[in-house]
C-alpha cells in the first residue's frame, strides 16, 4: 500500500483533548425498513469512538448509507445507525439531519469533551461522491482532525472519504481500517500458500473483472453464486432462466482460458439448486450443471459441489472468500453457502487462516452462527477486492504518512 499511515494511535493526548474529530465510519449496513439486519459495521466502527472519547475528543461520525439518487430520501436516513450507535456506546448520539451547514457548525461547537454526534448521509449531495472541493470545504470546516476508519468505503474517492482526508491535517485511520489492512494486505502481499480465492454473490460484473487478478495471486479459484451462470453459458451450457450477464461472456471465457494457460483451476459448482420461481416457496430440484433445464432457474450449489469444494480447499492455507454461493437468506437456497463456512471454519481450527469479505458474506457468516470461528471477519466487499487487486485505495493514500508531517498528497 506504499507508505506506511499514521493511526489514532500516533496522535497525542494533547492533539485529541477538546478536539473537534470528524470520524468517517462505513455504517452502509443492510436495512429491512428501518431495521438493521445485520449491525457488524457499526459495531465494528466502536473501538475508534471509545478512544477518541477516552482521549477527550468531540467526535461526529458521518457516513453514507445506500445509493440514494437525488438528495435526501427518508429510506436511506441514518436514524437507525444512530439509535443503534446510542445503544452500543451507552449515550446519546443526536442525529443532525444534514452533513453540512449551520446546524452542524453549532453543535459541534457546543458540544463537550467525549461527546458523539452523527451527521446525516453524506450521499444527500450529489458533491459527496463527485468529490466536489466546495462541499469537501464546507464538510471539514467545523473540524481539526480527520480520522477514516470506514475500510468498507475506502475504494471511493468521495469527498468523505478521500477529500476531506486531504484537507484536514492531520488524517489518520482508525482501528477498523489499520487492522483491515493489517490482514488483507499481509494476505496478498505475504499469505501462505497455497492460496484459494472463493467468488460469489450477485454483482456479477464487478466481480468478474478481478477474477484475473486473483489468478495471479492465488493459486485456486472458487466460483459461487450468481456469476457461475456466465461461466456455465461460456462453456455453452444452458442456464434456463438463470442470472446471466452477456456482455460478460467474453470476459468469463478469457479468465477460464488464462486459469487454463497459467495451470490454476477454477472449480464450478457440478450441481446447482434450481427453482421454478425466485421465492422463498419455489418448487426445487438438485440438477447436473450442465443439465438445468428449461424455464428452472439455478439458485445455489448442489451437495456434489460442496463436496468438491471440500477435497480442493484441503491444503490451502490462506483462504479469502467474498459472496455466498447461493440466495442464503432463503432456507431452501442457503446450504452452499453455509456448507462452505463449514469447510472454513474446519480449516481455521486446523491452522489456515480464512479472511472473510463482503456485505452478504458476513451476513452469511453471522447467520450460521460462525463468524468467530474465521480468522478474520472484513467489513468491506469492494474494499477488500480491490485490495486483493492490488489496486490502491483512495480513503487510504489520502491519509498522513506516518514519517511525514505533511500529507504526501497535498
Ligand atoms: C459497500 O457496502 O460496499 C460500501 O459501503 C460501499 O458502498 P457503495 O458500493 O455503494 O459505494
Ligand atoms: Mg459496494
């Protein structure tokens, strides 16, 4: 990641007591109506707040939630995040309803040591991921201190991520973001061998395109979930009414040829759950890959492939693994996916280490009941790939070096 950052760690007691910190927290959890389904993010966001409290600071988180597409909208609020930020930190945390202006300028300037505001969606403004230099101003302007730990945002150079790092003097990682990339970058830079990658999930056409990637860097490949259909059509299989994104086929052939050039194997799924419909109900059967039938539609994998997927992860150490294999949060479509954490929790207590990355693959995780048996549990999906990509993150190459005084940006 180039230069190493400085972390809340670096900063004194005297440049954190009665400071006014700006905290970009990734608190962009998965809501069903106003409730959150999976609070992991904003658990994982409490260390930070708790130390720059214990350091008397005067901490405002902000955060984005959602893509909301122009200006507020009462879905993507976060209210809830703030009800349950309260709850976790045993105080009140006031939600001001906007990121900017007036009313944020004055409660940050009237409130004490060791109290926590949250600012309302920063993507309430188009500017915030334009990352626009006026609305990056009018963001930091009430604060002296910038700290990132939203490690699930840090692959978006937006104006709370990137630009307000650069403005602010100095910016430094919280714990979340420092120990995420003390784990995934360690595992690509240095992850024992071998090395496996598991890809899965639906957001087939920003996944695909770091397959290559992870062929260079790992040496087998798994792939899950909604993708595998792109692959099957590739090979020239039929797919029925699976998922399957065309203008991606080429693509899917490429990254099959050059695991074929390059001696890696990529293992599909040799059975799949098909469904007539996608509904919790359908009607199901378990079919051969290359046999799914017309107007039946393939929702997970089938036990042959969990098995399969057993025998090949058997002697790797390091195992990163982003998207589930299959509609989990369906019961008749969650048993790839949780057959597959299985496996990895069987591989941890056997000594490989097992990094854990995405929304629904922690969702995944915490739902069968076995989250803490991975090594390590990221909060970010795009992040984390990115960084397996080896690509630099934004959020992260804004921050201050750590042997510079000022940032290497600016
Ligand atoms: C995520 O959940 O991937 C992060 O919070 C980033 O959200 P985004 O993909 O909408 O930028
Ligand atoms: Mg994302």
């Amino acid at each position: 990641m180039g230069k190493e950052k400085k972390t809340i760690q670096d900063l004194t007691e005297k440049q954190l007591r009665g400071k006014h910190v700006l905290v970009r927290c990734d608190l962009n959890v998965p809501l069903d109506g106003k409730s959150i389904t999976d609070d992991t993010r904003i658990r994982a966001s409490i260390p930070t707040i708790e130390y720059l409290k214990s350091k008397g600071a005067i901490v405002a988180i902000c955060s984005h939630l959602g893509r909301p597409k122009s200006g507020p909208e009462d879905k993507f609020s976060l209210a809830p995040c703030a009800k349950r930020m309260s709850e976790l930190l045993g105080q009140n945390v006031p939600l001001v309803s906007d990121c900017i202006g007036d009313e944020v300028a004055k409660l940050v300037a009237d409130a004490k040591e060791g109290d926590v505001i949250m600012l309302e969606n920063t993507r309430f403004y188009k500017e915030e991921e334009e990352n626009d230099p006026e609305f990056v101003k009018k963001l930091s302007k009430p604060f002296e201190i910038f700290v990132n730990d939203a490690f699930g945002s840090a692959h978006r150079a937006h104006a709370s991520t990137e630009g307000v790092a650069k403005m602010l003097f100095p910016s430094v990682s919280g714990f979340l973001l420092a120990k995420e990339l003390k784990y995934l970058d360690g595992a690509v830079s240095n992850g024992v061998k071998p090395m496996a990658a598991i890809v899965g999930g639906s957001k087939v056409s920003s996944k695909i395109t770091v397959l290559e990637a992870l062929l260079d860097k790992c040496d087998k490949i798994i792939i899950g979930g909604g993708m595998v259909f792109t692959f099957l059509k590739a090979k020239g299989l039929s797919v029925g009414t699976s998922l399957v994104e065309d203008d991606y086929i080429d693509t899917a052939k490429k990254v099959l040829d050059k695991a074929d050039k390059l001696g890696k194997t990529i293992l599909l799924p040799s059975d799949i759950v098909v469904a007539d419909k996608f509904s919790a109900d359908a009607k199901t059967m378990i079919v051969k890959s290359d046999s799914i039938p017309d107007g039946w539609m393939g929702l997970d994998n089938g036990p042959e492939s969990t098995k399969e997927q057993k025998t090949f992860l058997a002697d790797c150490k390091t195992i990163i693994m982003n998207g589930p294999m299959g509609v989990f949060e369906f019961e008749a479509f969650n048993k790839g996916t949780y057959g597959l954490i299985d496996i990895l929790a069987d591989l941890t207590k056997n000594g490989s280490i097992t990094i854990i990355g995405g929304g629904d693959s922690v969702a995944a995780c915490e739902k069968s009941g076995k989250a803490d048996q991975m090594s390590h549990i990221s909060t970010g999906g795009g992040a984390s790939l990115e960084l397996l990509e080896g690509k630099i993150l934004p959020g992260v190459a804004a921050l201050t070096d750590k042997t510079n005084t000022v940032c290497s940006i600016q």
